[in-house]
C-alpha cells in the first residue's frame, strides 16, 4: 500500500501569508496527487487534480507542484475562508488510493 | 448544480446491517462512476467503494470487503451501499462522491454529498 504522509500537521497563519503545504507518497505515483479542501462540518471540496490542474471554480491563489514522491500545495494569500483542513491523496493505483492523514490551517 | 444527498445513516449494534442511499441531480448520473467515501471520528478519508456507470467495475477497500455491496440504478439516479455484519470500526461519516472523470474509476472525487452519520455500538 502506498503511504501518504503531509507536513505540517498543523500550522498558524496570518491573512495574506504565503502557506506552503507538503505532501509525500511512500513510493513513486507520477503526478496522480490531488487535493482537497474540508471545512468543520462539511464535506470536502477538489482544489486541485493530477498534481497542478486547479478545479473550475477554485481561487488562483492555490496552487499544486510536483511529481513522483514529493507534490506541495501552496496559497499564494491567505485568505479568511481558507481556514481549513487539507488532504492530498494518490489516485496512482487506482481502484485503490489513499489520503493523507491532513494538515490544519488554523488563525494566527 | 450537481447535488449529492445521502440517506440512511443510523446507530446500529454490532454484527447489524444498515443501507445507505445516495440520490443525485443536476448532471447526467449514467455518465459517471460513483463512490463511498468514510470519515472516521477525529480522523481523515478513506476511501470505501467505487461502481463504474455500468456497474461493470465495482471495487472495495480491503476494510469491507466481503461486508460491504455497492450498487447503482440508472434509472433513479441512486448509488447504494449496503453495510453487512458492521463493526465498531466501521463507525463515521459516509460520504457520496462522484468521480470527476466520467464512467470509470480515476478515484478524483468531484462533487461530494454533506456525509450520513453510522454509529455502530459493541
């Protein structure tokens, strides 16, 4: 099984920072990682697909990079409503995929 | 909109079976493959189930295999999922997704229903 294993946990950020978001896979997965957004109490949302393809509808600010075993998810300006939890997940081996375990932007 | 609403979450005892159901709108249903993903309580995703939009390619996490059933019907726009002899593990929130792109299984999950809630009590 492939491991998914996101740094930071956690972070503390201010509105307008720079956030940065890493991700790595156990083993190579190409660039089939993608990334969701989870607010409290609701489901989660795709941000980004196949590593750098942003979701109609997702803001500029996110961004995906990466390839094999090392992928990252910036923001580029925090902003209020990106308060959340972050997932990435390989859909490499697919029917099978996996999450990682979630990193949480809180308030600074 | 395409809109996902699942039905069916509920306390149930252990070695118990509940039926989830999962109806969509807005988009044409028989063009997509749809999921179960589950959220354990305080932690993150796991995938449970996917059925392509023929039903021609089911899959199953390793978790439930055996237990667990995915099935679709075309024509009312529903995805189930029938959950046999449930554990105490298998409790969280389920979540209806759709598979991004098209009718078979590329596991990037597009729109996502608001999650039932199973709780299976030992």
């Amino acid at each position: 099984d492939i491991q998914m294993t996101q740094s930071p946990s956690s972070l503390s950020a201010s509105v307008g920072d720079r956030v940065t978001i890493s991700c790595r896979a156990s083993q190579n997965i190409g660039r089939y990682l993608n990334w969701y957004q989870q607010k409290a109490g609701k489901a989660p949302k795709l941000l980004i697909f196949v590593a750098s393809s942003l979701q109609s509808g997702v803001p500029s600010r996110f961004s995906g990079s990466g390839s094999g075993t090392d992928f990252t998810l910036t923001i580029s300006s925090l902003q209020p409503e990106d308060f959340a939890t972050y997932y990435c997940q390989q859909s490499h081996t697919s029917p099978m995929c996996s999450f990682g375990q979630g990193t949480k932007v809180e308030i600074k | 909109e395409d809109l996902l609403v699942e039905s069916g979450g509920a306390l149930v005892q252990a070695g118990r079976s509940l039926r989830l159901s999962c109806a969509a709108s807005g988009f044409n249903f028989d063009d997509y493959a749809m999921h179960w993903v589950r959220q354990l309580p305080g932690k993150g995703l796991e995938w449970v189930s996917g059925i392509s939009w023929n039903s021609k390619r089911i899959d199953y996490a390793d978790s439930v295999k055996g237990r667990f059933t995915i099935s679709r019907d075309n024509a009312k726009n529903s995805v189930i999922l029938q959950m046999n002899s449930l554990r105490s593990e298998d409790t969280g929130l389920y979540f209806c997704t759709r598979d991004m792109r098209g009718g078979g299984l590329s596991m990037i999950f597009g729109p996502w229903g608001p999650g039932t809630l199973v709780t299976v009590s030992s």
